[in-house]
C-alpha cells in the first residue's frame, strides 16, 4: 500500500489518494481540507519522482487516534537522482488497511526499532 500511495502521488491522483486515507482522518476534516493538503502539500513531492530508494526500513508504530501499524521509512529518487526522505504509515481500521499518516521531506530519527522522532 505504502508504493501504491507514491506511485498514486507521482501520478497525480488526489481522488485515489483520498480513498486510501484512515477513515478517521477523513471524518476530522473537511473534503476541501483533505484536497488542499493532498494536491498543496503531498502531491508536489512527488513531483519529479522517478523511483522508490531500494531501502526501506520498516518499524511497528502508534498514530494518534490508537491505531497500530507499521512505519515505512524509504527515499523518493528524483530524476535528478536527488533522494526525498519520506515516511508512510499505513494502519488497519474496521479490518483494513488504510494510510493513516505520512510525512516526506523529513528524515525519522528511530531507536530500538521504533520510530521516535521527525527531523526536519
């Protein structure tokens, strides 16, 4: 889920992306709010996105509302070959898998193999 997300970014789909967000999170904002964020902010990173880095670590994490999941910490590469920090957390609700957050251009500080902080 986590690569369909990038590849749904890359290609601009804000109304695939959207059906892909935790129902909780669709539920605290406002479609309008959800669209500003998806083509503002997440979209414009990807967009001279060529491919997924080969490395991805994985951690097991918590999102605000409770909901446990898992972490994926990667790098978008560039065409210029140029490496984005990115991180997908993707999260079960109602028996299936949502993405419940993400953060990209920031690099994830993690411990134990545990994600314990955001590094801009």
């Amino acid at each position: 889920m986590a690569e369909r997300f990038v590849k749904s970014a890359a290609a601009r789909e804000a109304t695939v992306l959207e059906k892909m967000l935790s129902p909780a999170i669709v539920a605290r904002i406002d479609k309008d709010g959800i669209q500003k964020v998806l083509s503002g902010q997440v979209i414009p990173c990807f967009t001279d996105h060529k491919d997924l880095s080969r490395s991805v670590r994985t951690t097991n994490t918590t999102d605000a509302g409770r909901s446990l999941g898992f972490a994926y910490i990667m790098y978008s590469v560039s065409e210029a070959a140029n490496r984005n920090p990115l991180v997908i957390h993707i999260g079960e609700e109602y028996e299936q898998k949502v993405l419940a957050n993400n953060r990209v251009n920031h690099v994830v500080k993690v411990a134990a193999n545990k994600a314990i902080g955001l590094m801009t």
